[in-house]
C-alpha cells in the first residue's frame, strides 16, 4: 500500500512539472512590448552610442589640463666639431659636441586662453550625448509600435478561430440532419458532399490562421532575442473601445512628445554652439609650456649629463584664413534655418497624420455599427433558412450560403475592430505617446 502511494505521489510530480514546462506565461501588451525593448539588438547598439559620446566629452575636456610629454633619445655622431691650438707649449684639442648624446626630457604644455572654443566643444558633445539618448528613445518607440500588430494580430487570429470553430461546428450539425435526411430518402448525397467540403474548407482556413500565429511568434521571439520555439501568450482582447479625443489635444501632446521634434531642437542646439565655435576661428590663442631636460653635450665638458630648462609663454593669431571662418559661420546659419524649416515640415506631416487617422477611425466605428446589423439581420435569416432546410423548403447551397453569411459578417466585424486598434494605436504612435 505503502509503495503503490509513493507511485502515485510521484506520477502527480511528474504531471505538475510537465504541466509547468509547457505552461507559457501571459503578457501584458507592455510586458509584451517591455520583454521585446529588453533584449532587442538594435537598442542595445543605440545604447552603446551613449557610451561613446559620454566619452567623447571626456575627451574634449582633455584640453582643460595640462599635457606632460616624457621622451628620451640617444644619438650618435660620426661627425663632431672641434678646434686645435696651442696650449702652456702643447698642443690641445677641444670639441664643440659628443658623439654619443643623451637627452631625457619632460614637457608640460597648458591652453591658457582660447576664446571658449573648448568650452563650445564640451557643449556640442554634451548635445552629442543628448541626440544619442533621443536616438535610443526613438529606437524604442518605433519597435514598440511594431509589436502593436503583433500583439493583436494574434488576438484578432485567435478570436477568427473561434468563429471558425463555431461555423464548422453548426456545419456538423447541419451534416447530421442532412445524412438523416438521406438516410430517409429525403436528400441526396449531393448534399452531404456540399456540407462535408464546406467543413474541409474551414479546417483548411484554420490551418493558414494557425500558421500565421506561428509566424508572429517566430517574429516576436526574433525581436526579443528569444528562443524561435518559445510560444507567445498574449494576455488581453480584442475589444472595441469608442475613440473620444480631440485633434487640438492630439497635436498639442505630439508638440512635446514626438521624439522626431525633440531630436530637432537637439540639433538646432547643436547649430547654434557650431555658429559660436564657428565665430572663434580667426581669434587669437594663448598657451604656456615647461621643459626640464637631463643631456650632454654642453660646452666644456661636452660628456657630462647636466639639467636645464626653459619656459614659454606664446601667442598665435590668425590674422588670415582664406576666408575659413566666415565660411564656417556662414553654413551654420544654413543649418539653422534648414533645421527651422525641417521643424515646421514635421508639425504639419504630425497635423496631417493626426487628421487621417482620425478620419480613418471615424469611418471604421461607422463600419463596425453597419457590420453589427448585418450580424443581427444575417443570424434572424440563418435561424429562418435551417427551420426551412429541415422542412426541406430550402436547398443545402442555400442553408450555406446563409451560414457563410453569418460567418462572414462576424469575422468583417472582428477585422473592423483589429483596424480600429491598430488606427487607435497609429494616431498615438503619431502623436509620441509612449508604450513602454
């Protein structure tokens, strides 16, 4: 007994731990889009661009201390200046150099004033950093956008089975009555074959829907950086949710949260410190260095290693570039008025797209009330054709044709609502609304 009851304790294990193996947990549309963002390739590249413009700062910002040079050399002459006279009744030479010659030195050099270029360096970085953040954000909300349809097309593609399911399953009812019917002498076998192809066409409908919840796995996981045989479980419905805000408020958001705009003004930034880098190219730099150096070669005794050094403080002016500084001013200011004139293009293609999809979503909610009536008026007809087919009134092609009807009714109707949330989710996609 003892043993039998450990068998049976260990088969419910077994049964628990297959259950959970197979089991897939639910997302949420944000975790949906949340555990794509977190693994995604392309966002992780665009967060490495952050790195390298933080460190593009810290490079600029070098010219803020000083600069220490330590170099050594030797060098052998084979040539060296002297000079022979008479000394005390003998002769004495005396060289000016040695042949062997060793130097040891260190430099110090300091930027003492360069009219705020690198001040203006540091800053366009820092506005290089910044347009690299906006990059990442714009990355981001591109990809959660695209992962709207897949997130519901999954939904629509499931609820379609479903009413595949129920029409095949009213089809098999329907064969039932028309194989008794036959069997009474009543139909023919005509009619049997009608229904049973009409069954065979809907299994063959649910295949393609089922292969194409496949493919928007196979994506999503390609996405997110997943396993390809992970199952995608999507924790919501595809219901239909009246839309209500306004265009003014539409537009008034996107002025403030559309990346692409924030982007913009990075860039008009950017132009404008350019222009004031720009306007310091023909000013005058000052700079300070200090050598100390350990070599021979000084006279009298040219061998031996002595220390010495020297300070200097110069001054460069330009006082003519060829024209390079207006030159420089001169395509910032190009810049600028076609980074305007971008901006102003941007608010009227948001406008735009906040009007069309608002029209869009107009014209499908008046679609989905005519589909809702043409559900009620396609299921009043279908219950008056199958009280006429047992009758015997009616042949089978019509008793399919009123059931198609109805099946097409609602899967229109089911397709109205995947465009309206997806239109929904294209005019907040237009005016920047986040979803992650």
């Amino acid at each position: 007994m003892l043993k039998s009851t450990k068998f049976f304790f260990l088969y419910v294990c077994l049964l628990l731990g297959a259950s959970s193996l197979f089991s897939q947990e639910k997302l949420t549309l944000q975790q949906f889009i949340e555990t794509a963002l977190k693994s995604n390739e392309n966002i992780q590249v665009a967060m490495e661009s952050i790195n390298g413009a933080e460190e593009k700062i810290n490079e600029t910002k070098s010219a803020y201390y000083p600069q220490a040079t330590l170099s050594a050399s030797y060098t052998r002459m084979s040539l060296v200046q002297e000079i022979t006279m008479p000394y005390n009744g003998q002769m004495m030479t005396i060289r000016f150099g040695s042949p062997n010659n060793y130097s040891l030195k260190l430099g110090v050099s300091q930027q003492v004033y360069n009219f705020g270029r690198t001040g203006l360096m540091v800053k366009m970085n820092q506005i290089g950093t910044d347009l690299a953040k906006e990059n990442v954000n714009q990355v981001k909300h591109v990809l959660s956008y695209q992962l709207v349809p897949l997130f519901y097309g999954i939904l629509f593609t499931r609820d379609a089975i479903k009413v595949l399911d129920d029409t095949s399953l009213l089809f098999k009812q329907k064969l039932s009555i028309a194989e008794e019917r036959y069997k009474a002498g009543l139909a023919s076998d005509f009619d049997v074959s009608l229904l049973k192809v009409q069954i065979s066409t809907i299994e063959g409908q649910k295949i393609d829907l089922l292969n194409n919840i496949r493919k928007w796995d196979l994506t999503f996981n390609r996405i997110a950086g997943r396993n390809l045989d992970t199952t995608v479980e999507p924790d919501g419905s595809l219901d239909f949710q009246p839309f209500s805000e306004e265009k003014a408020g539409l537009v008034k958001e996107a002025g403030s949260s559309r990346e692409e705009l924030k982007i913009l003004e990075h860039q008009d930034s950017l132009a404008q410190t350019q222009s004031k880098l720009a306007q310091t190219g023909n000013k005058p730099t000052l700079m300070a260095a200090l050598n100390y150096e350990f070599r021979n070669g000084y006279m009298p005794s040219v061998n031996r290693i002595k220390g010495n050094w020297n300070a200097v403080l110069s001054a460069s002016y330009p006082v003519f570039d060829g024209f390079k500084t207006k030159s420089q001013v001169a395509q910032a200011s190009v810049s600028l008025r076609t980074i305007e004139k971008q901006k102003t293009d941007l608010l009227q293609s948001i406008e735009l797209e906040i009007s069309q999809g608002l029209e869009d979503i107009k014209t499908i909610e008046q679609k989905i009330e005519i589909e809702k009536i043409k559900i009620k008026h396609a299921e009043n007809a279908l219950k008056i054709a199958e009280d006429r087919f047992r009758k015997g009134m009616i042949s089978t092609t019509d008793l399919i044709d009123s059931q198609n009807a109805v099946e097409n009714a609602k899967l229109n109707h089911l397709q109205l609502i995947y465009s309206h949330v997806l239109t929904r989710y294209n005019v907040f996609r237009a005016v920047g609304r986040k979803l992650y």
